[in-house]
C-alpha cells in the first residue's frame, strides 16, 4: 500500500519534529512530498530529508494552490496560529482533507467563519487535540461511559505548564503576544477545554474566568537586570530563567531546537546573543497570562474546573474525575489512574503504559487517526472541525470573561454573537 501524500505547510518545531519526523518514522504510512516555509534553512532541512521536489519546495503555500491533486493526497497546516484561516479555507475549497494543528484560528470573526464554512464541508477535517488520542484521557473516556463511576458529577483538571516552558513559549516565545498570536487560554489551553467538552459529553452552557499576568513583567526585574542574559545579569546564579542554563546545557531537544537550527554550543550561544530567547524575561514584550482558572458548567448538568498555571516545578496535566459512585484521580505523565468506589472502599489503579514525550503518545495516535480516515474515505475524526470548535468558542469566551472581571458567559449567546458579527 502507497504511503498518504502530504503537502506540509510550515516547518517550525510541530511540522518539522511531529509530523515530518512521523513519516520517517512510519514511510509506509506518510511522505512529506511538498514543504512551504518561509524560512531558507527549516525548509531546506524538511526538503533534503524527504527528498521533496524543487518544484513542490517553496516559501509560500499559496504557490501550492491550486494543485492537480497530483503531487499530494492531504494537507498538514502547522503554521503560526494567526496564519491558519486562508490555507485551511483553500484546503478545504480544493477538496483536500486536513490535519489542523490548534488553536484552528485567534479570534471570534474568524472562528465564526470557519464554524459556518464547517457547516457545509463534505471533507476530512481533523484538529490536532492531541489529548483525546492519547490511551490517558481515552481510558477515562471509556471509564466514564461505562459508569464506573456512576454519573457523571463533576470534572477538575489542572493543567501544570511548567516554569520552563512558560518563560520559552509565552514570555520569550512566538505565543508571548495576543495580538500575533492568540490568547494563552487559546493558543495553550483550547487542547484543556476540549477535553472537557469531551469527558462532559455535552455542551458548555456558562462559564467565567479570572486570570492575569502576574510575574513576567518589567517590575519584577532583579536590580541592574540587563535586557539580555547574555549582557552579564547580577542575578544570574539565582534566576532559574537564565537562558544559559536552559540553552547552553547538554539538551539539544526541546526547547533548545526551537531556538536555531544550528545546534552546535556556537550556534546556540549566537541565537542567544541575537535572537528572541536570550532575552531577560523580565525584559520582553510579552502581554499573555501566565496564570488562569475557568469554571464552567455543561447542558447535562455536569460542572468543570481549570486551572493553568506557569508556576510549577513539571510539565503535566492531572484530573480529578467525580462520580456519584466511585472517585477518579489520574496523572497523564505517570499514566496512573485510580477510581476509589464509594460503597466498598475498594481501590481500583489502572497503570498504562504512557510515552513521556509527543503529548503522551496522542501525536502518533492522532497522525495515525488521520491516516486511517483519508484511506478509509471517513469524513468523520475522533477531533474533527465541528466538535473542535466548541473548545475555541469556550477559550475566547473565558477570555471575555477574564477581561470582565469573572463576568458569567452564555455559550450559545456568545456564539450567536460570532454568527452576527460575521453575517453583518
């Protein structure tokens, strides 16, 4: 069986180290046979590594479109978030079907566009929430269906970003400012509101949220910080964001890669000196929450918690699953999951197996999801474009409330707002 043919638009860190690495990990799945980038040397590396014709390397995807449907079966879009509208419209227009990475697009004009336009897709569509391919949240899925616990009461789920990855991705990083790129609740946590949407198996109905950035700003700059780590900073042996202790150590994976393609000491020191994250962090434009919480409740009565925050030690998520029955408490790192019944006091733990990179094994699951659909001729996805636009419209709707004050949100409202905004 011939490998699905990909037209890959964009080769930063999701495209080149997620869905290029896939197909040559799996080539009898996957071949990447066209690359858009708009930078020289990540699109030379994708084009050289698969072997890509000239003709199908370039540095701006509208120059793929319109294609004959000869040189690639599917399209991958992994560009920046406020990029995705126009190649996922054309996408989508050329009959082609989709993997989306999230959020889909930043904002409600274009997020009531594309829920319209998703209305009338007859094509495979599918968005990259990877939480809800992975066998963590799968198994609590199935848990849940199954009313091992009972019904369904409530859900509480943290999301732990990690003291490193905030300062990488959302202080230093290209999710740093709203306005090029979406709000954090968005661009990180829209993956959190899904799967609540998913676990709840119903509609969101109200929320509200409070959050703000609290401590990378300029005023909690140690004395004498200069603007760059790199400048010589006092304070240096007691910043636990010092870029040099996060770049210029023996890790050249995540978040190092991100910062230069050219991953020698050299090259890495040169990125620091020139580029965004050698900045202090204290020192850098950034504008996105580093903390937040939304509570919502659902049509079928079920009430939600979320709470994400930058200041932890790790990167992971944990959820407390509350039925009338029995108790589920689940860490997606370890991949533990316990259920304490009620009426017995029998402990139950399931233990799975649980990969520590690639979102705990859902981007394999997700690429190979998709995989399976296009050739299989299945418009419907575990994450397709409909049932993933819930999320979105609970993101910026706690962003509206986070900007109000804790204001409550009616959904439907909410979207219906969208709608005529959109119609106007």
């Amino acid at each position: 069986m011939n490998p699905i043919r990909a037209a890959l638009l964009g080769g930063g860190s999701r495209g080149r180290y997620v869905y290029a690495d896939y197909a040559k990990n799996h080539p009898q799945e996957l071949r990447i046979t066209a690359i858009a980038e708009p930078d020289t040397r990540k699109r030379s590396l994708i084009a050289e590594g698969h072997g890509i014709l000239s003709s199908l390397v370039v540095s701006d995807w509208k120059e793929l479109f319109p294609s004959s449907h000869q040189d690639f079966d599917v399209v991958i879009i992994a560009t920046q978030d406020s990029m995705h509208l126009q190649p996922l419209l054309a996408a989508i227009n050329g009959g082609y079907p989709v993997l989306c990475e999230k959020p889909v697009v930043p904002s409600l004009d274009e997020l009531s566009q594309i829920a319209e336009r998703a209305k009338h897709t007859k094509s495979l569509v599918s968005i990259s929430h990877v939480l809800r391919h992975t066998p963590f949240f799968t198994r609590i899925k199935q848990l849940i269906d199954d009313r091992t616990i009972g019904d369904l009461v409530g859900l509480e789920l943290d999301e732990n970003v990690g003291h490193i990855h905030i300062s990488h991705s959302y202080v230093r990083g290209n999710w740093s400012k709203k306005e090029t790129s979406s709000p954090m609740i968005l661009a990180k946590s829209c993956h959190d509101m899904d799967i609540l949407h998913y676990l709840a198996g119903s509609t969101c109905e109200t929320l509200s949220s409070y959050g703000d950035l609290f401590h990378f700003k300029q005023e909690n700059a140690p004395k004498n910080a200069p603007l760059r780590c790199t400048d010589g900073c006092p304070a240096f042996d007691q910043c636990p964001y010092a870029a040099q202790k996060i770049y210029l150590g023996e890790n050249t994976g995540w978040p190092v890669n991100v910062i230069t393609t050219d991953l020698s000491f050299e090259g890495r020191e040169r990125a620091l000196k020139e580029g965004p994250y050698g900045r202090c962090v204290y020192h850098c434009d950034n504008n996105v929450v580093d903390h937040q919480t939304v509570s919502a409740r659902f049509s079928n009565g079920v009430i939600a918690s979320f709470t994400m925050s930058g200041f932890t030690m790790e990167t992971h998520r944990n959820i407390r699953v509350l039925g009338s029955k029995a108790e589920l408490k689940g860490d997606m790192e370890t991949g533990e999951i316990t259920v304490d019944f009620f009426a017995t006091k029998e402990r139950v733990t399931y233990q799975l197996h649980t990969k520590k990179d690639g979102h705990g094994g859902g981007d394999e699951h997700l690429i190979a999801d998709f995989i399976s659909r296009v050739r299989s001729m299945d418009i419907r996805s575990t994450s397709d474009l409909s049932s993933s636009l819930e999320s979105h419209f609970m993101a910026l709707a706690a962003e509206e409330s986070r900007l109000s004050g804790g204001k409550e949100i009616d959904l439907a409202s909410f979207q219906e707002q969208g709608r005529i905004r959109l119609l106007s």
